[in-house]
C-alpha cells in the first residue's frame, strides 16, 4: 500500500489512464494489442460503410486521407 495526503492506494497491475493502459512493468504489449483491436475495429466500420457506395466517392475519402 501506498499512502497519499493520508490515505491508502492500492497498487494495481495495470490501469487505464485516459485510453492508455499502464502497466506496472512498464511494458507497453497489452496498449498496442488495445490500438491494434482499434484499428482492426475502425477499419471493418469503414469497409462497411462504403461496400455499396459509388467507386467516385470511394475515391474522393481515399485521396481526401491520403493528401
């Protein structure tokens, strides 16, 4: 346990800290393997969302991304 201002913290072996996991090994695996599901998970939203659309507008968002 760790005290501050009098009161008693938990040690944890990890914690999530505005979107980023902290380990107490400092080891960055699990945040990557997390932005890496992120990713993937975007990704398929995307193809998703322009499987059926006009290839000119495919176009368009690539080139818009890509500049």
């Amino acid at each position: 346990m760790v005290h501050l201002n009098g009161s008693c913290l938990d040690l944890v072996q990890k914690y999530k800290y505005l979107g980023h996991i902290m380990c107490n090994d400092n080891k960055d695996e699990e945040a990557i393997s997390s932005q890496i599901r992120v990713i993937y998970s975007r990704g398929n939203a995307i193809i998703k969302h322009f499987k059926y659309s006009v290839s000119q507008k495919k176009l368009n968002t690539l080139l818009f991304f890509v500049n």
